[in-house]
C-alpha cells in the first residue's frame, strides 16, 4: 500500500486492500485460527466468567456473538499480533461463526472474513501507538473495526458500504484498561465481547443503508485524535511483508498474559540446571508494568506475574491452567520459590519490543535467553502443536474423545454448532 498519494478518507483505501482475492494459504492460517479460538472458548465456557456471559446468550447473531466474544479471553490463551499487541481471535472468529450461523455462508466465505477481519484489526492496532496502548486495551478498541470488515465481507457488500460498516465499527471503540488494576473484574472480556457484537452490528446496519463517518480515523474529532496521541492514521495503510497479516498472528502455548510468556520459557530452558540462590527474570519494560507481581492473590493476577509463572515452572515444569489455580498460588514450595524472584528490565529487550518478546532468566551462575517467546512466528508452533493445545483444553472442558474429534474435524461452519451442543 505504499507509493500512494492519499487524497480519500484512510477507510477507502483501507477498503480496497481487504477487498483482494485471499490466496489460499491465508485460508488455511484462517482454519487453524478458527480451532484455537474453539479450544480457548470451549475451556472458557466452564470457567465463571463464562457462564455468567453465556447467561447473555439470545437466539440473535449479535447475541451470539456478545456471549461467544467474551469466552476465548478468559484463560489468556487466546492469539496475539505483538505489533499491534492485541488479540485478534475472540473478536473476529466468534462475530464470523455468529453471523455464518445466521447466513449459511459457504467455508470458503467464512475463511476469507476472517482472513479480512484480522487484517483490518491488526492495521489498526499497529498504527495506535505506545500512547494508545497505555491507557486503552487494544483488542477492544480496534477489534470492532475488523469484526465489521469479516462480518462486512461474509455479507458481500460494496466498497461504499463496507467503508461505512468499518467506520460504524470504530465509533463504538471502547476499552480501558483499568480493568487490570481489579482483580475480579472481567471487564476485558467484555470488552472482547462487546467489539464482536459491535462489528457484526455495524456490518448490518451499513447493509441496511446505516451511514458512517467515512473520515472516523483521520477527523479533527476522530479516533486518531481523541485516542492515539502523536500517531499517524495513515499508519494504518502501511506497507508490511507479509501479504495477510493473518500470517503474523502468534498462538500463545501458556496459560498467562503474553509478557510472561518469554520468561516460562527462558525458565523451562533453566529447569535443571540452575542451582540454588534467587533468581533474575529480565526483560522489556512492558512485561514489568503489566506482570511484576510479586504477591497475586488471585488467578487472574498469577496470570500477570512473572514472578508466580517462573516459581511455577521451576519447581513444577511446564504450567497448565492448573499452575495459575488459587491452589498453585498457595502452594507451599511454588510461594517460597516465588519470593526468590527479582524482576528488571533489560534494555536490549526493550528496544527490540514490540518487534520481539524477550527474556533471560538466570539462577545459580546459570541462564537461559529466549529472544522470541514459543509461539511467535519466529518461533512458531506447529499445526499439531495448535491441535494439541485444543485437546488439552477441550480435555480440561469435560469433552469427550469423540467431542474433540469432531471438533477437529469439523468443517469451518460447523464449529459454533458444535460447541454449543457441548456445552455444559
């Protein structure tokens, strides 16, 4: 998209880049997106936070889609883009299989939404900015914007109508994060929730005539200014190598916040090895200012300690979802190894961030570095990897055998029904 000189709002052209034909392979990488979001939202559906937003559930698509938005968050197992530090898959996929649901769109279809929906949110959410990110949650704020581009897509409408869909999808941007200050709110689940609903609802109102302010990013009184201090909306339409950002999408191995993720690994690489004394967990500056925890109380903030993810490796080995259980919190031998943890940044970390998520722990004249967390696409997992994460999930949900099976086999438009009959 570069070489442009750009005289229409930002959305037009924006437009015109989702609107190529979606090559094959972006298909793919769109069905693998669509069953780690199932095993993420089948796990979450067991969890409190899911049946208290399942009890929101109506017959509608945009019910649907407000309920089935806010499961895949729960567990903080959900996708991520590390540029644009947001997670695209709990918005998109769900608003995607609501509306299929309600269409009976073909596969094919349902694959290039999503393909779509990702790369709108992600051109966003790169384009923000560090001032953007520190007070607002990007996943909520940008994930409206592509849940109105899958959903726009899979309706078929025209340039004209889907620039007004995605601009009806960023005037309802919302998502601040003091919600990860509260501990028992589950405000970032809503906001995954309500960026679904509010995509799918945009898309339908602009194929019903519905008109948005074409010029939303780029206004005097528009996202960009209200909400992303000293950015460039034309930001959004930047060149990148990858054809389809989809292909940039990291799948998270862990069940914590994505900034610890690089120390659970530097720390796995240490098992063993190190001796005794206390032990240094380095890295970039944003993985301090959302996970130095030394002392969470809850599952959510173990989730978002560092300090507690590493102990937990150390003295238990790869985690689960047990690991961050109020059990694992108060377990006598993680606690202990927990308060032997330091935590500071390093600032060769931090200037290769968000481009690379890094640690190094150490312990004991002994350290293990990992430059990219397990997971991103430098270091990728591999598609059996991705099914693997699924069973263990769906295993962890009650489901059956069968149930998995079938979840892994299921053709694309057949997962949201598939689900809900599993769900319990």
């Amino acid at each position: 998209m570069s070489g442009q000189t750009f005289t229409s709002p930002v959305l037009q052209y924006l437009v015109q880049h989702l609107r190529r034909p979606v090559p094959q392979e972006a298909r793919r990488r769109a069905a693998v997106r669509l069953l780690d979001w199932a095993g993420c939202a089948a796990a979450g559906a067991q969890e409190p936070a899911g049946r208290a937003f399942l009890k929101s559930i109506d017959a509608s698509p945009g019910g649907r889609a407000f309920a089935w938005g806010a499961l895949g968050n729960i567990l903080e197992m959900d996708d991520v883009d590390k540029r644009a530090l947001l997670h695209p898959g709990p918005v998109i996929v769900p608003a995607v299989l609501a509306l299929a649901a309600d269409t009976g769109a073909p596969p094919a279809g349902l694959l290039d939404a999503v393909v779509c929906g990702y790369e709108a949110t992600i051109r966003l959410g790169r384009a923000v900015g560090p001032g953007h990110y520190a007070l607002w949650h990007n996943t909520g704020t940008c994930g409206a914007i592509g849940a109105a581009a899958a959903c726009g897509r899979l309706l078929g409408l025209d340039e004209d109508r889907l620039v007004h869909a995605l601009a009806l999808g960023v005037s309802q941007a919302a998502g601040l994060w003091q919600t990860r200050h509260e501990p028992a709110s589950h405000g970032k689940q809503l906001h995954t929730a309500h960026a679904a609903r509010a995509g799918l609802t945009a898309a339908r109102l602009a194929a019903g005539g519905v008109n948005g302010p074409a010029s939303i990013l780029e206004g005097p009184q528009g996202f960009f200014a209200a909400m992303c201090p000293g950015e460039d909306p034309l930001g959004v339409l930047a060149a990148y190598p990858s054809p389809w950002l989809i292909a940039d999408v990291s799948t998270k191995p862990w069940p914590a916040c994505r900034h610890a993720h690089a120390a659970i690994d530097a720390a796995l690489a240490l098992r063993g090895r190190a001796q005794a004394g206390r032990i240094l967990v380095e890295t970039y500056r944003d993985a301090l200012a959302f996970c130095d925890n030394p002392a969470p109380r809850t599952v959510a903030e173990a989730k978002f300690s560092l300090q507690h993810a590493v102990a937990a490796v150390l003295v238990r080995g790869e985690p689960g979802l047990a690991d961050f259980s109020l059990a694992a919190i108060d377990d006598p031998p993680v606690a202990a190894m927990r308060a032997l943890v330091d935590v500071r940044e390093d600032e060769g970390f931090t200037r290769l961030y968000p481009g690379r998520f890094g640690a190094r722990v150490s312990r004991g004249g002994e350290s293990a570095c990992v430059p990219d967390a397990w997971g991103d696409p430098e270091n990728p997992l591999t598609d059996e990897d991705i099914m693997t994460k699924t069973r263990r999930l769906t295993a962890s949900a009650g489901w059956t055998g069968e149930e998995t099976a079938a979840l892994l086999g299921a053709a694309p438009g057949d997962l949201l029904g598939l689900l809900e009959a599993c769900l319990r």
